[in-house]
C-alpha cells in the first residue's frame, strides 16, 4: 500500500498517545455515535444491522459539521479526494519468507508439500517465499526456480526434471499409479 500511494508508514512511538490523537478520536466518534446509539435495537439480519450502521455513518461524515463549518466529507472531497490512484491492476497478496535446507532428493519440504530445486544445491539453506498461488526460491537474490504453490492433500511433489541429475531425468512415470502397479507384480511373482 505504501509503495502504490508513494508514502511512508511511520509507527506510532511506544507509550505516547498524543502520537495516536487523531485515530483514538475517530475511535471515540465511532464508539459514542454508532455503537452508543444503536446498543439498544435488536437485528434480526445482518443486511438490516448494517443498513442501520450506514444510516449513522452517513450522519457522522455528511452532516455533522465540524468547528470550521464542514463536514467530513467535504474536507475530504476538497483536501484528498484529488490525490487518490486507481487500485492496482494486481491484488495484494500476503508472503511469507522462509530459510529452507534442500534435501538430498533436491527438494525442499514447505508447508508438507515439496518443491524441487536444482540438483546442485542438495544440502544447502535457501530463502523461500510463499504467497497463496506461488512457491519462488532463491540463491542470495538470485531466483533459482518458481513452483505453482501445492494445495490439498499433504506429501504432494512439483518436480521439473530438469532440476534432477542427469541419471534420474529419463525415468518416465516414476512413482506414478502404474510404476507401483507393475513394481507389485513383480514382488508377488505375478506378470
């Protein structure tokens, strides 16, 4: 969001509430104008409560008018409004970083599923991110391999073969339904 709007993000300071004036007013506003007037009525839908909470919010920022003669929305369509941008073509997706050690089958285990990994790296501690729809792994900065992230059931393997040694990358069908089916057969003697 900061990135989008061009701005900064700064925290309020630990145990300084005049850094927080602005936010605890509104909080008050909202406490005292909708919570306090509508604590007695009863809902028998969501639709109908929030009908309700918009009713109070409409009074709150359109007609009310403040010490210099405005109203919410007015300072806001005059001092704001013109700054807004569109949202962003993409969504906001969450992530999560993760330092992962690959195992000697050149995957990495995330989230119970696995991911392969250039080969090369069997051993080594990589940086991982996670978002909802993606697994992406890094060397230092350097992106090594992107995986369609695994969802359902657990233990679920995403391998591209060329991140497998040389010897393992013309196996076709291993571990699949038909490899345990004829690796059966030969056990009990059946063909």
């Amino acid at each position: 969001m900061a990135d989008h709007y061009s701005t900064g993000i700064v925290p309020a300071r630990v145990r300084k509430p005049r850094d927080k004036a602005a936010v605890e007013s509104a909080v008050h506003v909202v406490n005292k104008r909708v919570i306090g007037y509508l604590v007695e009525e009863v809902w028998t839908t969501v639709d109908d409560l929030n009908s309700a909470i918009t009713e109070r919010l409409v009074e709150i920022n359109e007609q009310i008018r403040r010490a210099d003669g405005t109203t919410r929305w007015e300072r806001f369509a005059a001092e704001e409004a013109h700054l807004l941008q569109p949202l962003p073509a993409e969504g906001f997706e969450t992530v999560e970083w993760k330092q992962l050690k690959v195992g000697r089958n050149y995957h990495i285990s995330c989230d119970s599923q696995h991911y392969s990994v250039p080969y090369t790296y069997a051993g080594q501690l990589l940086r991982v991110r996670v978002t909802s729809t993606m697994v992406t792994i890094f060397d230092a900065d350097q992106i090594l391999c992107q995986h369609v992230r695994r969802q359902g059931r657990k233990g679920q393997y995403s391998t591209d073969v060329i991140h497998a040694p040389k010897r393992h990358q013309n196996i076709d069908g291993l571990w699949s339904k038909q490899w345990f089916l004829d690796r059966a057969r030969g056990f009990r003697g059946v063909k």
